[in-house]
C-alpha cells in the first residue's frame, strides 16, 4: 500500500491504544508508584528533570521507559499529575515484596518537581504459588480491616487495607492464581488507576464543604435582598447588594469550574476501572467496590450538591436581577411620563408664547412701516393740512394685513422646509 495516501493520524491513533500500558512481562514482581501534583509552570522543568536521567529520550512525548532485564522505570504525564514507578522482577520474599527502605532507585523522591500526593506498594506473587501466610501477611496489611476479593474472575486474589505504612506509601498483594498472558500487567495497571482516580476524585471533597458554608451565607444574604426588593427599599442600595453577590457568585462558579469537571472525570474513570476488575467476593471481607463506595460515594454527593446549589443560586441571582431591572424600568417610565407631561406642558405655553410674540411683531412692524410711509407722504401732502393723517389712518389696516399675512407665509415656509 502506498504510504503517502495514509491519513496522517492513521499511525499514531494505532500506537495510542498500547500508549499507557505497564511494561510487566512476568512475575513474580514488585512495584512502587508515586503520583506528583505538578503545576502548569513546573512542566518544563519536569521534563529537564527527567531527561537527566533518560538520555535520548525526548519527555516531551509525556512518557519516558527505561528497562533491564531485572526491571526498570516509568514516568508518565497526565494533565495535572505525574506518576512515577519503579518495578523489580524476581522472588519476593519473607517479606511479600514490601520494603520499609525506600532506595535509592527511587531518585524522583529527592528532586522531581511538584508534590507527592500518592505513593502505593503492589506485589504480584509467581503464578500458582502458595497463598500468603496470614502471620506474615498481617504485618504489612490489616486483616482485620483489609478489603480481600477475587479478580479477574478468579485468576487472582488481593489484599489491601488502605493504609500508609512506612516508607508512606500504601500497600496491596496480589496472590496469582492464574494469571496469564498481560493480565498481570492489565491488573496491576487497573489497580494503580483505581487508588490514583478515587484519591484525585476526593481533591474535590474539602472545597465543596467550604463551598456548602458559603452557600449558607450567601442564601440568606440573596433571601434578604428579595425581601428588600419585595418591600420597595431604596433601588440603588438593593442594587448594590444584588451586584456584589452576584459577583461572589461567578467568582465562586469560575473557580470550581475545573475542580467539578475533574471531579466527575476521575469519579467515573474509578468505577469504570472498579468493573473492569470483575470482583468476586470473599466471605467475611468487603470487595474493592464495597469499600471504595462507601468511602467515595458520600464524598461525590456532597460536591454534586455544593456544585447544584451554586447553579441554583446563580438562577436566583439573575431571576433577582430580572426582577430589580423591571423595577428601575416601571420607575423610568413613570418619570419619563411625567418628563413628557412636563415637555408637553412647555411647549404648550411655548406655544402661547410664541403667538403673543407674533401678534406683538405685526403691530411692530406695522408701527414701523406707517412711520417710514408718513416719512414718505408728508412732503407730497404737506399743501393739505391733515390729510396725511387722514392717508395713514386708512392705510393702517391694510399695512396689518399686509404684515400679518407676510409673516404667516414666512412661518409657513420654515415649517415647510423643516418638515422636508
């Protein structure tokens, strides 16, 4: 097939499904994961940090290997964590596999930048050996408060009690039954996965708390406002008390914005990672499920609450809102009814003004045109003792007419032209 014609994602959406798989081969072994909360400023020198001790390999793909034949180390990059493991082959022991002494293979604990949020210790016996004494099981897990199941339909069985032990790290035994092919790869991988999502999960829990208090205030606070509002206070101060809320509000909303999603993200990616486990129970121990949702359910209700009580007083807060703006528009139309009464009041004696004015400019002028036509008639007449006077005392009316009807025409001629 000629290669050109492949889509140029067709490789590396083929390469992504074998992207994150542990590289274990063979048990027996042991393993020790620490998972680190990186910051988005501390990636790059995450990325130095590893390439000092990978040469050739480029971090930037998110995933640095390397192996022996003895075992090896991982780092991988997640969006907001890191996790690195350190995996041993061979016999495990008197001791399980559990070690108290950390090692000095574990360099990442003394420079890795970001904060250790998890570390756990699994240990994967040979297949078909001998169950675990309980005497040397119980020294590192607690029987009596451990969870204990069956999984991958019987092909192995695990202990754990959720615990930190020294070196503070948690702990979990696998006990292969019959574990073939990469089931235990896919095992331990599902294990790690489950305690890394279900504690990434609860990062949300003590925030929605907090929240669920501020809420508290926040209800009461918005409750007097509508009271407020209700029983007519002062627009402008009901105001002022809405738009601060209001802002509290949206800061509290942005700020869990990205915590709730993560949240609900690493909730379901723990329940998908519980099922594909296909838990059989022991008698007298809680399955994995059993002990993880009683733990991790009350924990998700009570951040889904906090997040359905912020929605709800966003609504309320805006609903407020609504209700103040159709007030201050009830008063803005009130007063621009009284504005316009007011407007139509002045123009009207505007209006009466202007009409006097005009009567006042035709007796004016007129005045003023009989003066400059006796100016006129004297010199001719002057041989007629009064009849000049007599000339102008006729002339008046027709002169007011005259000047009357000239300005009309004006008047008429400006409406005209402004109308146009």
């Amino acid at each position: 097939m000629d290669s050109r014609r492949d889509h140029p994602l067709r490789v590396a959406l083929s390469e992504l499904m074998h992207l994150r798989a542990l590289p274990l081969e063979q048990a027996p072994v042991r393993l020790r994961q620490w998972v680190f909360l990186v910051d988005a400023d501390q990636r790059a020198s995450e990325a130095a940090f590893v390439a000092l001790f990978a040469p050739g390999q480029n971090a930037a793909g998110g995933r640095i290997l390397v192996t022996s034949p003895a075992g090896g180390w991982l780092w991988e990059r997640h969006q907001e964590f890191s996790t690195w493991t350190r995996f041993t082959y061979g016999p495990l022991g008197p001791e399980l596999g559990f070690e108290t002494n950390v090692g000095e293979d574990c360099f990442w604990l003394d420079g890795a930048p970001g904060q250790v949020f998890r570390g756990v210790e699994i240990s994967v016996s040979a297949p078909g050996a001998e169950p675990p004494a309980e005497a040397i099981l119980n020294r590192h897990i607690d029987l009596a408060h451990c969870v204990s199941c069956e999984v991958f339909d019987g092909a192995a069985r695990i202990w754990t009690d959720f615990r930190l032990r020294e070196g503070g790290t948690g702990r979990i035994h696998v006990h292969n039954i019959a574990l073939a092919n990469d089931e235990v790869s896919r095992l331990v991988q599902t294990l790690l996965e489950i305690g890394n999502y279900r504690k990434l999960a609860l990062i949300g829990f003590p925030p929605a708390r907090e929240l669920l208090a501020w809420l508290d205030g926040a209800e009461a606070r918005l409750s007097a406002i509508a009271s407020g509002l209700a029983n007519g206070e002062d627009s402008q101060a009901v105001l002022d008390s809405l738009l601060a809320l209001s802002a509290e509000v949206e800061l509290r909303a942005a700020d869990s914005r990205f915590r709730r999603g993560a949240t609900e993200s690493y909730h379901r990616l723990t329940l998908d990672r519980l099922e594909a486990l296909r838990e059989r129970h022991v008698p007298g121990y809680s399955t994995m499920s059993e002990f993880i949702a009683r733990r991790l359910q009350p924990a998700m209700r009570t951040r889904e609450a906090a997040d359905r009580r912020l929605d709800d007083l966003s609504v309320r807060v805006a609903r407020c809102g609504d209700l103040l703006q159709a007030r201050l528009g009830i008063v803005l139309d009130r007063q621009n009814q009284e504005t316009l009464r007011g407007m139509g009041a002045s123009l009207e004696l505007q209006a009466k003004l202007q009409g006097l004015v005009e009567g006042l400019s035709i007796f004016a002028v007129g005045y003023y045109v009989l003066g400059l036509l006796g100016y006129l008639l004297k010199p001719w007449l002057h041989g007629w003792p009064g009849a000049s006077e007599q000339v102008l005392s006729a002339l008046v009316p027709l002169v007011l007419l005259a000047v009357a009807a000239s300005l009309h025409r004006r008047k008429k001629r400006l409406i005209d032209r402004g109308g146009g």
